[in-house]
C-alpha cells in the first residue's frame, strides 16, 4: 500500500539563474525573422486583426533547433502541421458553440492531447506550451465556418516561411547542431574526467549519449564530418573511463569544433560501436500528465469563469504550461511562472503608452519581446516569462487597442487562478506509474550490466562494444527515472540504495569494458604491425 510521501518543495534553487544557452541567439533570431515579416505584411494590409493565425504558423520556427538538418527538415514540417491541426480543431468549436464552458472542456483535452504527443515524441522545447497558446486564443475568437479554410491557410504559409528560416543556417553550416553537440559532450567530459560514479559522472555519459543521438538521428547519413565527430565521442568515452585523462586535450578539441574549419583527428580510439534506437516511452507511461493536463487545465478555465474574467483562455494556458515530469518540477513551473508573469505585467505597463502612438510601434514591440522571450528563457522559465507575457499581452491589442488596466488585472488574475488550480490538479492526480518505472529501468540497467560482465568474462568478445553502449544508455535513463519518481508525491518507498549501488557498479564495468577494448584494439594494431614487417 502506497505511503504519503511529501518531498520537500524548492524555493531559492528554483528562481536561480543559469548560464545562457550556447545557441540563445539562434531561436530569439528565428521567431522574430519568422513573425516580424508577416505582422508587417497584414499591417500594411490592414488586416492586423489576422496576425493570430499567421502567428501560428511562424512560432513553428521555435522548434528543434538542437536537431541536425536532415531531421530538423522533418521536426518543422511535422510541427507546422500540429500546430495547423491544433488550430483547425480550436476554428472548428468556436464555429459551432460560443459556450464558454464547452469552448474550456474541449481546450482542456485539446492540451491535454498536445501534452501527451509532445512528451511522446520528444519534440523538445518549447514543447506544448506555444501549441496551447494559440489553440486556446483561437478558441474565443468568433469564428464562422466559411471562414476557417483562409485562416487555416494563413498558418500553413507563415509556417512555410518558418520552415525556411529554420532551415536557413544549414547552407553556411551544414554540421552545425552534430558539432555543437558535440563539443557539450567534449567539456561535460573534461569536466568529470578521472571522477568516482555519481550523477555528475550520469551526466557526462547523457551528454555523450545526445551528442550520439544528433549524429545517428532518423535521416542523418554517415560522411566523413560525422565519422570524425563520432571517433572524437569514443575519444571522450575513453577518458571517462580513463584515471587522470587530460582533460585540457578535451577542452581543445571542443574549442576545435566552433566554426566550420577542420574536425580535430583523434588519437587512440577503438572502432565506434552501433548507437542503441532511444526507448519508446509507452503511451501508458504518459497517462498520469496527460490526466493532470486535462483536469488542470478544465479547472483552471472553470474557475476563471465563474470569477468572470474576460479571457478564461489565460487560466487554462498558464495550467497547461505546468506540467512537468512530476510534482516537485510541476511546483517549480508553477512559482517561476507566477512570478515571471507578475514582472511581465509591470513591463507591459511601461511598454503599453509607446504602442499606441503607432500600430508599427505595436508590431515591433512584440517582435522584441519574442526576441527577449527566447533569449533569456534558457537561463530560467521565470526570466523568459517577464517578456512572454507583455508579448501575449500586446497580441490581444491587434485587432483594437484597449485600457491597459483591465488587461493588466485579467492577466494577473487567470495567472494566479491558472497556477493554483493547476498545481492542485498534480496534487490531486497520482502518479503511482513512477515508482514501477524506476524499478523497470533499475532491472534494465542490472541486466546491462550483467551482460557486459559475462562478456568481460570471455576472451574475444566481438559484441563487448554494443554491450557497452547499450550499459550507458540504460545507467543514463535509470538516473532521468529516478530523478522522476523522487520528485512524486504519493509514493510507495523507493529503492534509493539500490540505484545508487547499481550505478556504482554499472560505472565500474563501464571503465572495465572501455579498458578491455583499449586493450583488444592495441593487440590488435601490434598484430598488424607484425603481419606488415614479417618477410
């Protein structure tokens, strides 16, 4: 029988701000060259009231900036038409019922379907959040039926234009995302090397399995830029495992990597053993988020009506934008939100006299809170909100300027609402699926180790490298499940011991096998040698 288990909630860590992501520039760049242009287009048209659908399409370019451009090409046209299908299903209701009650149920399934695809299929940020955004406006904006097949359009051809520009940089650098990932995985190296197991060690091998992941991903072909990448990963995967690995040779490599010149050869490395397929996460698995979604988001649109707020569609994208891996991340979301909302009201106050001396002073203002959103939100969630919510805020005055002061206090109202009845709904709704994950992936992890021990054990083993990888990727998914479980509330007690020790050991057979092929690749050279003066 499950036991109440009441993790304690974060504060000061939660509101810490981290270091600047490597490419911030890269999606603040692309969402302002993907909105700016079509926003002006329906400025000079008159017809600014139109700028929530060619918005849909153009966040599109948000998506899979990490991705290599083979499948990037494929992310962005796949998100394009999400977030088309999402819009046509948010055009479709408001056609047909102005119930705002209806109108709430169906945005609550409609996020909680956009939660449970966008977790599925690891779309990576901004996840969700920007689907819900639009659908949720779209919701309550009055709607006739003749009218959805042109606005349907409008998406579909401002994420055309979204899609180009996210695939623009591939013509001046074509390996850009497999060299960057690369280097994160050389300096998460550098920084662990010669280390004991523990999960900073975790995570320099999850940043070796991404890199992996970018240069094996769906569509990406082998050439000799890739090789050579993947030669400097076994490098970097030897000196993991290697006592007082120079670290500085490391660091050299990765600095190597910026730019498009030459990729560093590396020294001393065994034969580049097949990347494992990452592990489908079973539609089952995501049941407990996708229940929490559709609950929080119902509720928080609930009460937003009955305290009669104007748009209840704030509430119910502020509950959606929640959700994360467990209560204690989900608590997190919930207080950077609130706070970075608070300050994006206040800003928003500032901003709002200078945008209605002109619709082009408008339109620009928003382009620069886009760019601000997506440069500073990597640092932290509530630092890309300050700038998230002026911009949702500025969106509402396209079709008509309105008094700041009831847009103000609505939005700090629904936000309040949105946060509180959504974190309840994770309170509410357990999770009691993650404490059997834990255990699967703890099993997973023992049994790769096992394996990679017997062949250990024998003298030739041609599969010791497969072993190896495949021993990695299950110690770096067991550390993210655990991580996940001890963040749940409404627990049965965890076997903490256990995965510590089966890290441990896991770790020790990893710098045994990493030796043993050192060893077997050096015999092997030696032989080659041999066979090569022998007369």
């Amino acid at each position: 029988m499950s036991s109440l288990s009441l993790r304690p909630l974060p504060l000061a860590q939660t509101l810490r701000l981290g270091r600047p992501s490597a490419i911030w520039f890269k999606p603040a760049l692309s969402v302002v060259a993907a909105t700016l242009p079509p926003n002006l287009v329906l400025l000079a048209l008159g017809r600014l009231d139109l700028a929530l659908y060619t918005m849909a399409g153009a966040l599109c370019a948000l998506y899979a900036h990490d991705r290599p451009y083979t499948a990037r090409a494929r992310v962005l046209a796949l998100a394009v038409l999400g977030m088309t299908a999402g819009l046509a299903a948010a055009l479709l209701a408001a056609s047909l019922t102005s119930d705002p009650v209806v109108l709430v149920t169906v945005g609550a399934l409609l996020a909680a379907v956009q939660k449970t695809v966008c977790e599925a299929t690891r779309i990576g940020p901004p996840g969700n959040v920007v689907v819900a955004f639009v659908m949720s406006a779209a919701l309550f904006v009055p709607q006739a039926l003749g009218q959805i097949p042109g606005h349907l359009a409008l998406a579909l051809g401002a994420g055309a234009w979204a899609w180009l520009i996210g695939m623009a940089p591939g013509l001046f650098r074509p390996h850009g995302p497999e060299r960057r990932a690369v280097a994160a995985a050389l300096r998460a190296v550098a920084a662990q090397a010669g280390s004991g197991a523990g999960p900073s060690r975790t995570a320099a091998y999850a940043a070796l399995h991404t890199a992996r992941s970018a240069l094996h991903a769906p569509g990406v072909r082998p050439d000799p830029t890739r090789q050579a990448l993947a030669a400097l990963l076994t490098e970097a995967e030897t000196a993991l495992a290697t006592p007082h690995a120079d670290a500085a040779v490391l660091r050299a490599h990765a600095d190597a990597l910026r730019g498009s010149g030459p990729v560093p050869s590396a020294t001393g490395t065994v034969a580049e053993p097949p990347h494992p397929r990452p592990r489908r996460i079973p539609l089952a698995h995501l049941a407990p988020l996708a229940a929490r979604t559709a609950l929080g988001c119902a509720l928080a649109g609930y009460a937003a009506l009955a305290l009669g707020v104007g748009r209840p569609y704030w509430a119910l994208v502020t509950a959606a934008a929640l959700y994360q891996a467990n209560v204690t991340r989900t608590w997190s979301r919930a207080l950077q939100r609130v706070l970075g909302n608070l300050l994006g009201v206040l800003l928003f106050a500032a901003l709002a006299p200078l945008t209605h001396l002109h619709p082009v002073v408008l339109v620009l203002c928003c382009a620069a809170c886009n760019f601000g959103a997506e440069a500073l939100i990597a640092r932290n969630y509530w630092l890309g909100s300050v700038c998230v919510t002026p911009m949702a805020l500025l969106i509402t005055e396209f079709t008509r300027l309105q008094d700041p002061g009831p847009l103000m206090t609505q939005r700090v109202l629904d936000t309040l609402v949105g946060a509180l009845t959504g974190f309840a709904a994770a309170v509410l709704v357990t999770n009691r699926r993650a404490g059997r994950h834990m255990e699967h992936a703890l099993t997973a992890a023992e049994e790769a180790r096992a394996h990679a021990d017997r062949l250990l054990a024998q003298p030739r083993a041609a599969d010791l490298d497969a072993a190896r990888r495949a021993l990695a990727v299950a110690l770096v998914d067991l550390r993210a499940t655990a991580d996940t479980a001890l963040g749940e509330w409404w627990q049965r007690p965890l076997p903490e011991e256990r995965v510590l020790r089966a890290e441990q050991a896991g770790h020790r057979t990893l710098t045994e096998t990493v030796r043993h092929g050192r060893a077997a690749h050096a015999q092997a050279h030696d032989s080659g040698t041999t066979e090569a003066v022998r007369p």
